[in-house]
C-alpha cells in the first residue's frame, strides 16, 4: 500500500492522465479511508471508470484536508497509522494545484456535490441527495442510505472479485480500513444510534469472513476495535479550543450567508468549559466568515451509550439563529427532540440537549440550507 501511495505522490506532477478521489470537507474515518480504499481498487480495477481510465492512467486518493490540518483528525491518522500506511505518503487537499490541474478528472466519495471546477466522473455517497445536486451523465453513480460510505466501497471491491483475482497483501489493508469506518460510523451497529442498514452488517460480515474473524469471536473484535477508535477520536488532550473547531468541520454557503457546523468528539457543554474556548470561537467564526456557528457535540459515554447536544452560537446575524432555532424546533421531517438548556449566555446562543440520537449532522444540513434558501 504505501509502494502504491508513494508512487501516487511521485507522479502527482507528472503529465500522465490522472483520476483523483477525494472525500468531503470533514475528513473524517469515513471519508478518508473511502478514498485511499477507492482510490487503490481503481487503479487495480477500473472497470468503473470505463473510457476515463486510459493507459498509464493514475488513480490518486486525496484526504480532503490541508496538510497542517491532518493531526486535527486524530481517529484517521491513528487508524492509518496502524494499518502501516506512512502519513507522508498520503496527497492532501493543498498540495494539488487544482487551478492548474483542470484536466484532472475526480471521483467524490461520501459526499456528491463540489466545489471543485474538474470534471466528476464518478460518485459513491451514503447521504440523500442534495436539492441542488447536478449529476454527469457519463459518470458512475451510486447513492444509497446506508450507515456508512465504507459500506458501499467494500460493496464495489467485493462484488469486482478483487478477493479472488488478486492476492495482492495490499487487499487486506483496503478490507480493515473499510471494515473500521463501517464499525465506527454504525456505533458498532447501536440499536440506540439506528445507523447501521442491513447491507453494512452484509458486508461487515464478509469482511470479517475475507480476515478469518470467527462468528464465535465477531462481536469482542467490534467492540475492541469500535473503542480503540472513539478513544483515538475522542483524544483531543493536544488540542486546543480552536483546534476541536477545525477536526470535523462543515461549511455551509447559501444566499450570501454562512454557517459553519463543528462537530466535536465530547459534548457543547464540556467544550465551552475549556480554556479562551469564546475567544477561539470568534476568531474561528471570523476566518471562516462565519454568520451562524451551530456546536454538535457527540459524547460516547464507557457503557457504549450515546449523548448528543447542540449550541446554535449568533455571531452577526441574531435574525438567522434565531430563524435556524426555530426550523429545528419545527422540523417535520426530522424530530430532534430538543430540551433547551438554561444558559448564562448574553450573546443570545440557544442550547439543546438532544434526546433523539438518530439524527445527526446529515439530517441538520438540509434543515439548514432550506432556511437559508428564503434569506433575503
């Protein structure tokens, strides 16, 4: 795996014709094992890609994350490290010129929508698709709601029989990094959380069959490798205030307006204890140009139980928090069971504790752009 990753980096500059694949904005496990699973399979087997791969075609993965960015993400970096894959060899967001590279053809995993100008030739997500999605014609597509990306990629891998016709070393390190996204995005499958969808236990079982996992030893393995992630994702013990804002991180633009959505590994009210936490949040809410910053804090407690909450945080327009408050409250769609929480807060930020686990940040986004839709 890191002969091909370092290959991949090597050429990165060359002229030959490349494919890059790329996960979202938040870089999480999800999306960055997605893409070097995807990115290498592809490059092995690229059926999908059809007359976009041609001869001596590159197929690179990209973590959607500036380079200085990357130890924010401690569970990716934690969990590529154990895989053996050498950090420097990955290809982060900055580190291509993507305004010189236009010809470099791209394939989005766990998102379908881009900012990027280059042309889409391919899509695996696991989220509803977004209103205002545009989708190529010649592209390869697939959208399903599924508990994880992961899922859907391991789906692509297995039913290519790369396991049969290749006995490539490298297989193995693609199955773990899918089969670790799948445990950690599924809260090692909670009947609490509902994430997990019938095809993630499917192919989390053929996984664990592909690794020799006994059905007699299949839960002890979840469970260990589902805690040595959140530990790894909840170690935040060399991050600063500022830093957690920028660990998992979405960013929504609409109508000239900005909201920024941190999602934190603890809860809102355990974060705004910490040190210059306001400072930081004013600063973070002035680099991004932020109108609205919404707090979403996840807190996996020793028993596997889950706490969420969220803090809607005005930063210079009271009128769209309060207009974003009020849509959560009011969501038909979507009953985030919210329970205000009392707040000495003079800026006018509104808490929640928020009772109903199921719905996260995927289901917030769309309730966010559509209030933003009708700003005038």
């Amino acid at each position: 795996m890191n002969a091909y990753l370092q290959r991949c980096k090597t050429l990165l500059k060359s002229g030959l014709n490349k494919i890059a694949v790329i996960g979202n904005e938040s870089c999480d496990l999800d999306s960055a094992v997605s893409s070097v699973a995807f990115a290498f399979h592809l490059q092995h087997k690229p059926n999908l890609l059809g007359t976009w791969y041609k001869e001596n075609t590159i197929v690179v993965p990209v973590l959607n994350v500036a380079r200085a960015e990357l130890p924010l993400k401690t569970e990716v970096t934690y969990y590529l490290k154990k895989q053996g894959i050498t950090l420097d060899a990955l290809i982060c967001r900055d580190e291509i010129d993507w305004e010189s590279e236009r010809a470099v053809n791209v394939v989005l995993v766990d998102h379908h929508v881009s900012n990027l100008k280059q042309n889409v030739v391919g899509i695996i997500d696991h989220r509803p698709i977004e209103s205002n999605a545009q989708f190529n014609s010649n592209a390869f597509k697939t959208i399903e709601l599924v508990g994880s990306c992961a899922t859907l990629v391991g789906r692509e891998i297995i039913n290519d029989g790369a396991f049969a016709a290749e006995s490539l070393e490298a297989y193995d390190i693609v199955m773990d990094l899918l089969y670790g996204a799948i445990v950690l995005d599924t809260v090692n499958f909670s009947k609490q959380a509902d994430k997990a969808k019938p095809l993630d236990y499917e192919i989390a079982q053929k996984i664990e069959t592909y690794r020799h996992v006994t059905e007699e030893c299949r839960l002890a393995h979840r469970e260990t490798l589902f805690k040595s992630l959140v530990a790894a994702r909840s170690d935040v013990s060399e991050l600063n205030a500022s830093q957690l804002l920028l660990k998992d991180l979405k960013i929504i633009t609409q109508n000239e307006r900005i909201v920024s959505l941190p999602g934190f590994p603890m809860a809102v009210q355990d974060y705004l204890k910490l040190s210059n936490q306001s400072e930081h949040l004013h600063r973070f809410a002035t680099s991004t140009r932020s109108n609205v910053v919404i707090l979403l804090g996840m807190k996996v407690l020793p028993d596997g139980s889950v706490r969420r909450d969220i803090g809607v945080i005005p930063i210079d327009d009271k009128p769209l928090a309060v207009r974003i408050v009020s849509a959560l409250r009011d969501c038909k769609e979507m009953n985030f069971e919210l329970e205000e929480l009392k707040s000495s807060d003079s800026n006018g930020s509104t808490f929640f504790q928020q009772h109903n686990l199921k719905a996260s940040r995927k289901q917030l986004i769309p309730i966010i752009k559509s209030v933003l839709s009708v700003v005038a």
